[in-house]
C-alpha cells in the first residue's frame, strides 16, 4: 500500500497507509485528544473521520478555537434535526436567526411549540448524546440524494439540487437519519454534551457554549428588538414565497429575478421611510445617530433616510464622527501595544457634545476636518448652523452608546441599529449567517475601493468582530428602531466578485482554511449579474456604481 508523509505542529513526520484517518492520530499531538474535534490538513478543515491520501501538515482543531466552536454548533444542530425527525417526523423543524448564543427554531406549522413538546427534544438529543452515536459521512448520486431528501421530508434541501445538480451528493446519518450540512461534523454524538434548548417566542432556542468557554453556556441576554424585527423580515419571505437559497436559484432560473429584485429595495426603502415617519412623530429630534457593525451598509443608509427626511421636509446634515478623533498624538494604546482607534476615547467627545449643544442653540460652529495621512485635525472654513427644520444625522460605531452625546438632552436624540439580517436560509436545517454575510459585502468592498486583498479582510476579521462586540453589539437593544439592511438577492450579485479573490488564497496561507468554507457556501447561488443591481441600491457600497457620491 502506498504510504504518506504527516508532519505534526513541533515538527514530528510520520509515514502512515494512504487512506489513514485523523481520529487514529490524535496520539501525535500535544493536546487532550477530547478536545480535538478536527484538523487542519494543509489549512483545508477535515473530520476526524475523513481518509488522508497525500502528503500533509496536520493541525489540531480545538473545542475552544473558532472553528472548533463552529462545528460543534453544526453538530449540535444534526442531533436536533435527528430527534425532531424521532419524535415528529411529519413536521418540517426549521433554523432561524442567532440570537444570545443560541439559534432560534421553530416548525414549518406556525403554531407556537408548547413545553412538552420541547422537553420531549432535549430529552431525545440527550439520549442521542449519552449513546454516543457514529456520525457517518458519505457520498451518494445524485438520484439516490433526491429520493432521500423527498422522503425525509427535506424540501428545500432536494429543491436545491435542482439547482446545483452535483453528480454526487456528500451526506450525514446518524442512526436512522440523513442530511446534508456544509462542513465538517464531530465523529460521534458523546462530543457534545453541552448543550440546553429553552422555550423562546413561538418555538425554541438551541444553546450552545462558546468558543472561549467551551465547557459551560453563558448567561442568556435577550434582544427583543432584534426577534421582532427578524421576525417582520422572516413572515415578510414567507409572504412573498421566497425563504431559501433554493427559491432564489429557482427566480434566477425562470428569468424573474429581475422583479424580486425590485419588490427587495421597495421593501428596503419602505422600511426606511417608516423610521423616517417614526422621527417625525417622535416630535423635537435634532440628532438622528446610526450605529451597526462593520459592512452592515451604515453610509447608504443614511444618504436614502436623507431623501426620506427631506421628503417629509427636513433638511439633514450629516456629520461625520470620523472628524473628531484626537489625532494620532493622542490616541490611545489597546492592550497589544498598538493604537485603537475603535474606543470611544480616539474621539474628542468634550469637542463633539459642544458643538452640538452650540448648533442646537441656534450659534454658527466651524466643524472640524481629519486627515488621516498626517493623523491631525484642521478646519477648512466648513461652518454650519440649524434652522427650525434642520436636523443632524450621525452615524458611527458608537452612535447607540449615550457616553457618546452624554450632554444631547434624550427627547433630541433618535438611534438606529442596523444589521444585515437575511430571512433566508440555505434550505431547513442550514441558516446564512449575518456576520458571513457582512464579510463577503467588506471582501468585495475592501478590493474595489481600497485595494486589499481577500486574504488581508479574512486575517483582520477577527479584530473587527472583536471591536464589534466590545463597541457596538452590547448597545444595540439601546435603539429606538433596527434596520434590516439585507437584501435577499445580494449573495448571487457577491458572488460573481468574491469568488475570483477568494480562489486567489492558496493552501499555504493561513486564510484558505476560510476562503474554502466562503467558497463552498457560495456555491449554493446562483449568479446575478451586477448590471441587475439599482444604482442606489445597498450593494452599490460594496461593488460600486452607486448614484451616491461616499
């Protein structure tokens, strides 16, 4: 038998059968072998499971590691999949948004899933759990797939291999039951035995620990803005019979994408011109501030509620609080002995709160420019003051955070939360994420307007959702409104620019390990061309050709 090269993290090489698997490994490396749930083979993700058949550098994949985290979340969901199938196989279980560490679920009926029933799964997964069940990976034709998922009930996972069309299929069983899920899963049931499933709104939420404490879940903290909004988003899908990547492959099919394009920005702008009737009801506003997290589409969403407020006779001014960082000199040092720019400390606070209390007082103020070549601030004569119906809108990453404006009366002030919250989902058992989402739109961003590379976004998007969760996330349910900034036909426009730079990550760079997984959930689209994208669309930050000048 031919044999391979394995070379471990401290520089050990072994030669072992070709066909040899990770899980008969685990000796070799430095770490508990119940903490590894997978490796790295030359930065591509494998299961422990899965046969090795040329040479490699083997890496260990860690429960508390951000992959590791990721498939024990994917996991965890089979094994809910499977005990729902258990126990009611005539309903349709069905993922939702994420939400305090946890996915929302609920069944295809709509009737709310009462205490019993929810009892009845945690106890079927923790029976599944203790059994310690094989995970099995296969691979399957195409025929055999749709036969399979027709008659387990899969709907939207055999309506999306119409559009698809693999020759074969891969798969997971567990016990009497198949799915398909995108990446790799544990070997068996026993690795994960944390877990809790907690009534929530008209179904459940399936909690999961994280990845910096894998041994035990968090304290759950409800969001009851952010369920309702992703609530009106996802009845709205269902409304209008779009809620899959399926159903979206399937307009791009029949050529009538063109108008679920337009129903998306009516919908979008709709949303926007409530907000703006909102601010207007409110009575006496004078600052309107935005916050949201990185490529939630900050900057168009406040050029379109512009034009709204200007309709119901405003006239708004954007300040940008990017002109009121100290400057280099006197910014602060983060705990890695760099600068942070992200804290509410680089923004001269003082300087901005007076401003505004000057402006709202009917006084003339000389705003404040930045470069950011030289890291200073200067004044360029821009100079500005409010009439009766003048109002200010802000927007920035500490826009819902009150030590930002601490000195602005509550009764002047209105905030807006924005996140790309899509309804959709790649069929039942697997929901797109927001934060994959948002770093697609900021990897097509970051290439066409600053000349960055796919893998340079990947290696600092870890820092950015760092910031987001110290700066922004702990003050969005602070918003008196959230706006969905998703457009359900985005992913198929990304695509046609993300797929080229992603392929140009290659197996030696840390970042392929991720360019991999974004390529393989692409797949599942279609393409749109970015001809089909309104000039004052959303995407239009991202790809370009915008009607609005940035």
């Amino acid at each position: 038998m031919r044999t391979i090269s394995v070379t471990f993290p401290d520089g050990k090489n072994i030669s072992v059968d070709s066909g040899t698997t990770a899980i008969t490994l685990l000796s070799h490396f430095s770490e508990d072998p119940s903490n590894i749930l997978a490796v790295l083979a030359n930065n591509e993700v494998f299961s422990l499971t899965t046969a090795i058949s040329y040479d490699v550098e083997l890496k260990p994949i860690l429960r508390s590691s951000k992959i590791g985290a990721s498939i024990y979340r994917r996991s965890l969901c089979f094994v809910l999949a499977t005990a729902a199938h258990n126990l009611y196989p005539d309903k349709r279980l069905l993922v939702g948004h994420s939400l305090g560490y946890g996915y929302y679920y609920t069944f295809d009926d709509g009737k709310k899933i009462s205490d019993k029933e929810i009892q009845s799964l945690k106890d079927e997964m923790n029976a599944i759990i203790q059994a310690n069940h094989q995970i099995i990976t296969s691979q399957i034709t195409y025929k055999k797939a749709k036969e399979l998922f027709e008659s387990l009930g899969l709907v939207e996972t055999r309506k999306q291999l119409d559009c698809i069309c693999p020759p074969y299929i891969k798969i997971n069983t567990l016990t009497n039951f198949s799915d398909m899920y995108f990446g790799s899963l544990v070997p068996s049931t026993g690795y994960l035995k944390v877990f809790d499933i907690i009534p929530y709104g008209q179904g459940f939420l399936l909690r999961f620990p994280t990845s910096s404490r894998p041994d035990s879940l968090p304290e759950f903290h409800d969001i009851p803005a952010l369920y309702t909004t992703y609530e009106r988003y996802k009845k709205w899908g269902k409304q209008i019979g779009v809620r899959s990547a399926a159903d979206i492959n399937e307009l791009i099919k029949t050529r009538k994408i063109k108008e679920f394009i337009d129903i998306c920005e009516t919908f979008q702008v709709k949303c926007i011109a409530d907000i703006a009737d909102k601010i207007r009801d409110k009575g006496n506003v004078k600052l309107v501030l935005m916050a949201g997290p990185s490529s939630s589409g900050k900057t168009t969403s406040s050029k379109k509620l512009e034009l709204q407020l200007k309709a119901l006779g405003y006239r708004p001014h954007v300040i940008s609080l990017d002109n009121y960082y100290v400057g280099r000199e006197r910014n602060p040092i983060g705990p890695d002995g760099k600068p942070d720019y992200e804290c509410l400390e680089a923004l001269d606070v003082p300087l901005l709160n007076q401003n505004l209390l000057d402006l709202f007082a009917g006084k003339e103020v000389e705003l404040p420019c930045y470069d950011f070549h030289t890291g200073e601030r200067y004044y360029n004569n821009n100079k500005l003051a409010l009439e009766p119906q003048d109002i200010i809108i802000m927007e920035g990453i500490h826009g819902l955070n009150d030590k930002l404006t601490p000195l602005v009366k509550p009764e002047y002030k209105f905030k807006i939360y924005l996140s790309a919250l899509t309804q959709l989902n790649l069929d039942d058992h697997n929901r797109i994420s927001t934060s994959d989402n948002r770093l697609i739109r900021r990897i097509v961003r970051d290439f066409n307007f600053r000349g960055m590379s796919a893998a340079r976004t990947i290696s600092m998007w870890e820092n950015v959702r760092k910031g987001e969760r110290l700066h922004i996330f702990p003050f969005q349910d602070n918003a008196d409104v959230m706006l969905n900034t998703a457009l359900d036909y985005e992913l198929p426009v990304l695509k046609v620019f993300a797929e080229p730079l992603l392929r140009c990550i290659s197996p030696l760079q840390s970042e392929y390990t991720e360019a991999s997984r974004l390529l393989r959930f692409l797949s599942n689209f279609s393409p749109i061309p970015p001809t089909a994208v309104p000039d004052r669309s959303i995407i239009r930050e991202f790809i370009g050709g915008s009607a609005f000048h940035y």
